[in-house]
C-alpha cells in the first residue's frame, strides 16, 4: 500500500486520527458538562445562602439538580445519538 507524508497507509492513518479525536471528544464533552454545572451551581449556592439553608440542605440540591441534568442529557443524547448538554 502506498504511504503518505506521515509514513502511514490511509487505514493506518484513518485508524490513528479516529483514536484521537475520540479522545479530544471525551474531554470536550466534560468540559462542557463542567461548564454547564457550574453556572447552575453557583445560582443553587448563593440562593441557599440568602434562604439560609443547611449545608445538608444546599447538597441535597446540588445533588439534584446535577443528577437531574445528567439524566436528561443521556437521555437527550440517546435518542438524538449526538452529544447533547442540558445546563
């Protein structure tokens, strides 16, 4: 088989390039997922603060909200079968 530039065949090639930007897909959709939480948690920690809440109180409800976000988003991702963030 004839080789390129970068000394690999096209397969070899196609099989490298696949394996990198799977893997610059996995830490793009973190950091998304990251960023999308943390708007969301700063408005959930600052409204318990001014309503006075336990931190008992304010986990349970970061925990709710970020479980709740990462349920619809699998969900949404699922059947769009694309990435899908839900802030």
């Amino acid at each position: 088989m004839p080789k390129n530039h970068s000394g690999l065949n096209d397969s070899a090639q196609r099989k490298w390039l696949s394996g990198v930007l799977g893997d610059m897909s996995i830490s793009a959709g973190c950091s998304a997922a990251a960023v999308s939480c943390a708007g969301s948690m700063l408005v959930i920690i600052q409204v318990a603060a001014r309503a006075g809440l336990g931190k008992a109180q304010t986990a349970f409800w970061v925990w709710a909200v970020s479980g709740g976000s990462d349920d619809v988003a699998r969900l949404l991702s699922s059947s769009a079968r694309a990435s899908i963030v839900v802030a």
